[in-house]
C-alpha cells in the first residue's frame, strides 16, 4: 500500500504559526514517503524559508506545478528550482504569456511571471508543458486546461494579455492538481480562475464522477455575483466535501458562508495548515 499524502501549506496570504510568515500568494507542498510535488511557488523565495523552519526539504523534489502564470503563483519559482534543480516543470503554455491587470486609474499593471524565470523555461527540456491531462507522478494527476462550460463562472478578474487593457486573458492556463484516495478525490486549486464548478466537474468526468473528499487553495469568488455565490454553494452543498481548506483568493465574503455553511468541514489555509488525506 502507498503512502497517504500529507499537504502543507507553505505560502498564502495568512499564518498560523510562530516562525512563518505570510505573503499574498500561494505554495503548497505535497509529500508521500519519498514523493514530493510543490505546487505552485509563492510570490517570492518565502516559500524555502517557511519550508525551512518546518523542517522541509527539496532534494527529493520530484516536480513543480505551477497552477497558472499569475506572479502570486511563479514568483518563487527561480529560488525554487535552485533548491531543487532536478525537480520536472509541470505548467500550460499560456503560463509564460505577458499578463496584466488592470488598476482602478484604467492602467495595466504586470502580474504576470517575473521575465527571466519566464524565459528560462522556453527550451527548458525538463518541462512538461500541460495543455491537456498528465499524471505527474504516479497517481497524481493535473486537469491541463479546463473547459469553461458554467455560463455564470468567470476569471474572477480584469485580466488581460496587453498592457493596454484590450485583450481579455481568459488564463487558459489555470489547472488544478488531483488524486484519488478510497475516501474520495483530493482537488488543489491556484486561484480557480476556470471556476471552481468548472474544475471539479472537469475532475469528476476525468474520474468517473468520484466522490470529492478534500477541496484546497483559491477560489477567486471576491467579485463573485450573487447568482454566481448561490450556485457555488448549491454545488458544495451537492458535493459534500469532506475537508474545504479555502483561502488565497477567495476572499472573505466567500469564505464566511462557507465556514458559516459548512462548519464541521472547513479547515484554515494558512501557512503552516497540514491536511492529512486518506491512503490511496
Ligand atoms: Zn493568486
Ligand atoms: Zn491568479
């Protein structure tokens, strides 16, 4: 029998423990015996010195899965893969694209990957690009890109590919990390700019509809409409998750009706939360 994984929380926006610290971003670790995937890397290098003082180490890295080309999410990653040269790069073409947001004054403001690890990655023979599903490592899969088939779930943002604000980036790259266990899938999600019932029902059709044990990561729900909360919440209620650690960008108007909807299931997802999962 394999190991179950354990997941720590290495970056996000919050912390829940003397000795870390918190930026706004994301960077969760995922080990199993000796298998370790990081997904996502954070803003900065802040994600080698949480691990550190948790006690956490990169030589076994076996990949680093950037969830999408946010900056939030690859910021890290240069400090990342000097820690763990020998991890795989896991990431969708789109990822490397210029991005940018656009700020209350109209102005594009660059949110994208810093340039030079952008670039690093072009001929990089150790990635594997993701425009569609890939098992990781055994047993640990990503979407690729999500189908958008939800007419009420959008990025979340006003993204965009030109720092003129006229192309809509619709982040094609934006995946989501999963595993099955005998309890149910495990989903990790960057900031959910596909939508989080896009994602997890592209998951359940990639599995065979499994039931959803463990939800972790972003939801980007802060603008989210009304009908958009509503039905987000219908799908949890239809879902039953056993485990939602929700944070990042989720926001918190989002996140109080979900603690407040589902009490006994949700979990803090701050730097230093370990979630334990069930075996496979
Ligand atoms: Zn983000
Ligand atoms: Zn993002």
């Amino acid at each position: 029998m394999s190991d179950p994984w354990v997941i720590t929380v290495l970056v996000e926006n919050s912390v829940q423990r003397a000795g870390l610290q918190a930026e706004h971003g994301l960077a969760v670790h995922l080990q199993a015996g000796d298998r370790a995937v990081l997904f996502d890397t954070g803003q900065t290098g802040l994600v080698l010195r949480n691990a550190a003082a948790l006690g956490l180490h990169w030589d076994g890295l076996d990949a680093i899965v950037l969830s999408h080309g946010h900056y939030d999410h690859t910021g890290g990653l240069a400090a990342v893969r000097a820690a763990a040269p020998h991890a795989r790069r896991f990431l969708h073409p789109a990822a490397l694209a210029p991005k940018f947001s656009r700020g209350p004054d109209g102005a594009g403001r660059y949110i994208g990957m810093p340039r030079p690890a952008a670039q690093a990655l072009v001929n990089d023979p150790a990635v594997t690009w993701t425009p569609s599903p890939v098992e990781v490592i055994p047993g640990l899969f990503l979407t690729g890109a999500i189908p958008r088939n939800t007419g009420f779930e959008d990025t979340g943002g006003d993204f965009f590919l030109d720092p003129a604000c006229t192309r809509p980036d619709p982040l094609e790259d934006d995946q989501a990390l999963f595993f099955d266990t005998r309890e149910g899938l495990v989903i990790l999600l960057g900031c959910g700019h596909s939508g989080v019932i896009n994602t997890v029902e592209h998951i359940r059709r990639l599995t065979g509809r499994r039931p959803i044990h463990t939800l972790l990561g972003g939801l980007h729900l802060l603008r989210a409409s009304a009908e958009r909360m509503r039905r987000t919440l219908a799908a949890f209620h239809d879902w039953q998750p056993r485990q939602i650690a929700a944070g990042h960008c989720t926001g918190l108007p989002a996140l109080a009706r979900l603690w407040s909807e589902f009490p006994a299931r949700c979990l803090p997802c701050a730097v230093g939360s370990r979630l334990a999962v069930p075996a496979p």
